[in-house]
C-alpha cells in the first residue's frame, strides 16, 4: 500500500500542477443511471413465460420485448443448443447504475441453469447496459479489449452511438453490426430518453 507521505505527495503535486496550468480539476460524481437490456438466445420457445418471469422477478418490470429474430450468424451454440436457435431482447424499467453490471451478469448465469437440460444450456443470457452514448455487454470471456469489471466479468463497448445512429468497432459481433439489431436498439434508447429525462427533474 502507498504510505500516508506518497499519497499526500502526490496530491500536492498534481494539485500544484493543475493550479499552475490554470485548470480546473475533474469531479468525481456518480454515474447517471443505464438501460439495463438483456439480449437472449434460446432453443426453446416454450420456456420464454417462464424466463420472463425469472427475469421480471430479479430485475423489475419488463418495459420493452422484440420480436424473435432468427440466429444464424454463428454455429458456436449449436453442440450445446441445437440449430433452432432464436434471438430476442427485452429491456427492464428500473434503469442500473454502471457498476452493478458484473452482479447483473454473475445473476444472469445462474438463471440460465434453471433452465439446462441434460445439463446442456437451453438459453444463453447477454446483460448489457444502454447509454445515450454507448452500449456495453458484459462477458465472462477476458481479452485485449476488455475491461476486468470485478468477480471475473469483464465489460465490453460493443457499439458507439454517434452521428445519430450505433456504430460497430473491430471487435463487435457480427450480429450486433446488423440492421435488425440496430432498429431493436434504436427503440430502446428512445425509451431510455424519455427515462432519463423523467429521471433528471
């Protein structure tokens, strides 16, 4: 651990270098409340009421549900999952803070083993978090674009929104760059303005 003298040092320092420059410090403040939204993948449509409500009872009302849109971009799940494999996303009421998304995902695991068969998976689960700026997966699977979050979760900004629509970057999954995705997420973010802005009065 850094000593008392180190840490006090060093704030002189940077203060005495901010105060030379004439600039003003950054604040820390607390972050401004996300659209939590969980893009699912499932094999069997039949447990979808009952994921629902697995779902609704952890983290609050459903407010936004797509419709089921083929997946067919990867053949990674199918030895687990089958090929009939579907996708939809569902977005939740309660707006998150940023740093609840680790929990969020480690809680999301577990639902998934409800659901497991022959103790293979019948539904994978993708928390992520929608800003007006961002939207961010979180992701068990570390690499150099990654950021570690806590309890072995790393989180990932999958799309940019800027110049008025989302954007993909070199890692984005080949899904999450597609027109439908797109056009799922562009109606959610437009339910998290209207949220936001009832949030800041």
């Amino acid at each position: 651990m850094l000593s008392s003298f180190i840490i006090a040092s060093l704030s002189f320092k940077i203060t005495n270098h901010a105060t030379k420059q004439g600039e003003l410090m950054g604040e820390i403040t607390s972050f401004t409340p996300e659209k939590l939204i969980i893009a699912v993948l499932i094999s069997r449509e039949d447990f979808i009421e009952e994921l629902n409500k697995q779902l609704e009872d952890n983290f609050g009302p459903i407010d936004y549900k797509s419709e089921i849109l083929n997946f067919n971009y990867t053949n990674y799940y199918n030895p687990e999952m089958g090929t009939n494999i579907k996708r939809f996303f569902l977005s939740f009421q309660n707006l998150i803070s940023p740093d609840t998304l680790s929990d969020i995902k480690i809680l999301t695991n577990t639902i998934e083993n409800i659901f497991r068969e022959d103790n293979n998976r019948q539904i994978n689960l993708d928390p992520g978090m929608l800003s007006m700026k961002s939207f961010i997966l979180a992701t068990t699977k570390d690499n150099g674009h990654r950021i570690p979050l806590q309890k072995g979760i790393y989180g990932e900004v999958t799309l940019l929104f800027v110049n008025k629509k989302f954007q993909s970057l070199p890692w984005t999954y080949v899904d999450y760059q597609s027109e439908d995705y797109s056009r799922v997420l562009n109606k959610i973010r437009v339910i998290y303005k209207n949220n936001i802005k009832s949030y800041n009065k």
